[in-house]
C-alpha cells in the first residue's frame, strides 16, 4: 500500500514546479533533498514545508508533516555524487554522459528525476512509532 502511495506522490509531485530547462550540455545539475517526517500525529504545517503539503496530504495517509533539513549536491555527466541529509539519510545521485535526468537512489528504490519536476521518496522509521522519513528531491 506505501508503494502505491509513493508512485501517486511522484506523479502528483511532478507537475508541481514549473518546468526548467535543463543544465547546459556537460555541465553538472544541481540537486536539492528535502528530508521531512511523516507522522499520524496531529500537528500544526510546517512553513517550511507549506508548498508541498497539499501534494503530501492528498496522496499520502499521514496527519502532519514536518521539516527535519535538506542538503545539496551537484553531479556532472557520467559522475556520481552522494547528497547527505541529517539522521545519517543520504541519497545517491548519478547521470549518464548525456543531459539527461538525474537517478536518484535511496535504498532499492531508483528513480529519474528531471529538472523542475520534483518527486518523493518514502520509507524508514524516523524512531517514533508509525513516524515515516521521506524526502522531496529536486533538480535545477
């Protein structure tokens, strides 16, 4: 059932940015995670994370959401990059020699991100009873 959740949240969040361009033939993209954790607990938004929360409450089960820190990281064409987020969360990060889409790696779980379509990775207890680590990746 999470699965499902998170392929709506990738689609849904897709469409979210507007589109960008993508980087310059053999230039490195720039690439920004957001970590947050996702909790049955009632809660006040979180400004921080206030333009993605109707995406997150519409397609997945949780009452609130809230912001724990993001990271940064850039991969050039053919390279690999390792993007680290508090809590010891990371994110692999690679792209062919093309200027294609970034993958994105947590896990088992690759996905292909292009620039301005964000997407959502679920998945790892944040400590907290039924708490739910995800982060929002974003290329430029």
């Amino acid at each position: 059932m999470r699965i499902i959740q998170l392929f709506l949240a990738l689609l849904l969040l897709s469409g979210l940015a507007p589109h960008a361009g993508f980087a310059a033939a053999g230039g490195p993209t720039s690439v920004r995670a957001i970590l947050f954790v996702a909790s049955n607990q009632r809660g006040t938004p979180d400004p921080k994370l206030r333009s993605y929360e109707p995406v997150l409450r519409s397609n997945l089960r949780f009452e609130s959401y809230r912001y724990m820190g993001e990271g940064a990281a850039a991969v050039a064409p053919g390279a690999t990059a390792t993007l680290t987020l508090p809590g010891g969360n990371r994110v692999e990060l690679e792209r062919d020699k093309s200027s294609g889409p970034v993958k994105v790696r947590r896990g088992g779980a690759i996905v292909s991100i292009s620039p301005g379509k964000p997407v959502v990775l679920m998945g790892g207890a944040s400590g907290n009873k039924g708490d739910v680590f995800g982060i929002i990746v974003l290329a430029n």
